[in-house]
C-alpha cells in the first residue's frame, strides 16, 4: 500500500461566486491559490526526497 494513500484527502467546497467578486478581491483570491499551490508543490518535494531515499536505503 503507499503511504500516500493513508492521507485524508480534504472535502471539496463549493466554488466562490467569481462574478460577485471585485477586481481587487480576485487579485487577492488569486495570490491565495498560488500561496497555496506552492505549499503543495513544497511537500511534494519533501515527500519525492523521503522517498528516494527510502528507495536508496532498501535497493541496496
């Protein structure tokens, strides 16, 4: 089984209302999804590094 199965895999929510939105609050809406991408890009990383070193570990 992978480990990365065993996460909880969070509930997805209902979309914002995009039209409702000011430009200013899009914009802000925006940088909050890019934060957000680079913090899963950022465990993807550190999850990619602990497995292959796993696999260096237990290829020997």
């Amino acid at each position: 089984m992978n480990p990365d199965e065993l996460d909880p895999r969070p509930a997805k929510s209902k979309p914002k209302d995009l039209e409702a939105m000011s430009i200013e609050a899009l914009g802000d809406y925006i940088a909050e999804l890019e934060a957000e991408i680079a913090r899963a890009r950022e465990t993807i990383g550190r999850k990619q590094s602990a497995r292959s070193t796993a696999d260096s570990v237990f290829r020997r």
